[in-house]
C-alpha cells in the first residue's frame, strides 16, 4: 500500500521543494546579491514579486 502513495506524494514533494526553493532565494539569497551587485530598491522588489509568483505555479 505504500508504493502506491508513493507515486502520488513525489509530484506534491517536488512542488513544495521547488517552491521553497524560490521563496528562500527570493527573501534571502536574491536581497544580498542585489545588495553585492548594486541594483536599487525597486528592482529587487520586483524580482522578489517575480520569485515569488513563480514559486506560486508550483
């Protein structure tokens, strides 16, 4: 019984990964790379919100 919700759980578990994994760059890792490459406020918002819907879909 447990190989058959097996299939089923890695689709979920990738997506939840994947979206975690853009959520963390987008609070963590995307702020001291902006920061290090000297892009302004605004744009680091705007690919936050990017990040963040894409982690969304997922």
């Amino acid at each position: 019984m447990q190989q058959d919700q097996k299939p089923q759980n890695q689709p979920e578990m990738a997506s939840l990964l994947l979206g975690a994994g853009f959520a963390l760059a987008s609070l963590i890792i995307l702020p001291a790379v902006a920061q290090r490459v000297g892009l302004g406020s605004a744009v680091t918002i705007a690919l936050r919100g990017a990040l963040m819907r894409a982690s969304n879909r997922f």
